[in-house]
C-alpha cells in the first residue's frame, strides 16, 4: 500500500540537515520500534528553552502504556549512545500521541475510519481549507471525509497539510453542567 506523504507543520523552518537528521533517526529506530511492538507516529527534534529535545510519540493497539513509554526510552537511548547520530546534548522524551492523535500515514485513515477528524488543506478545497466530520477512509491516495452537514468530500492527499482525531467521549459518564471547587 503506498504511503501518502503529508507535510508536517513541525519541518517548517527545519535546515536540510535537521531534515535528514530525522530521517537517519527513522531509519535507525524503526526497525526496534517494530520488534518492541509499537508504531512510530511521529517524531519531533527541535530547540525548545531548555536544550534539544527528541520527542517520539508512539501508539500501540489499544493504546499505550507507561512501561511501553519506559521500555521504548531505554532501547531507543541505547541505540542512539552507539550510533552517536546527535552530536550534542539533547533530552529523549517518549509519550502517546493523545487523544487527538495526528494521522499521516495511509494506514492511520484506514484505521481511524469511522472516527470524528480535523484536517485542514494546503489551498482551499471549495473554499474552505479547515474541515471536520466522519473519516470515511482512503481511495486512491484521496481521503473521504463526511461533513458535518453530511457532504462527502474526497481530499487529494497531497493537499493535506494536517490531519488529527477528534477525541470523542461516550455520554454514559461524562460529567454534565458546571464544576466547582468546593
């Protein structure tokens, strides 16, 4: 199945080097993310106040765990002590995506089918450039997206600059009116 190619926000203003940095760190950790049972979903290195910092977010069927978080950290550190692919100083951050997950690969809107999304498109599509509604999947590299108000609208993958789940939470449960600090 082809990968769709989406252009992360996080790239903008990314040198060349930093580019392929990150491809080398994907290339380098893929394969250990897989025998660990985890997908990479996406993986940041940026200049933050405090330093450097390496950020990997990961997902699993059923979602993930600390320990998975833990178990990641460790193997992932020690590869990147032998390899020596970043050559100074940095922190190894290691979390969930979240609830509002982003999609980027071809498999993640086959997956998440059915699920409330957020995309939003390089150049306006009839319009508009932000959209939300059901996902409905991928047809050839086009992504189906029933509309709040019920249109169906396939968007070119390679119109689409940034896509994310919607958390949705059932209403059985679901706290209702105001909270206050007693």
């Amino acid at each position: 199945m082809p990968t769709l190619s989406f252009c992360s926000e996080r790239t903008a203003g990314m040198t060349s080097g930093d580019r392929e940095l990150i491809l080398q760190l994907k290339r380098s950790l893929l394969p250990v993310l897989s025998s660990l049972g985890v997908e990479l979903v996406d993986l940041e290195y940026r200049r933050e106040r405090r330093g450097w910092v390496l950020r990997l977010y990961i997902d699993r069927e059923g979602g993930v765990s600390l320990q998975d978080c833990q178990r990641v950290s460790e193997h992932v550190g020690d590869i990147l002590d032998v390899e020596d692919l970043i050559d100074h100083p940095y922190s190894l951050e290691v979390s969930s995506p979240g609830l509002d997950r982003p999609l980027v690969k071809e498999t993640d809107f086959e997956r998440f089918a059915g699920r409330t999304v957020k995309i939003s498109t390089r150049e306006p599509v009839g319009n508009r450039s932000n959209f939300r509604g059901r996902l409905m999947g991928v047809d050839n590299h086009q992504v189906r997206i029933q509309l709040e108000e019920g249109e169906v609208l396939h968007l070119p993958a390679e119109s689409i600059a940034k896509a994310r789940l919607v958390p949705e939470f059932p209403e059985e449960g679901r706290m209702k009116g105001s909270c206050r600090k007693i």
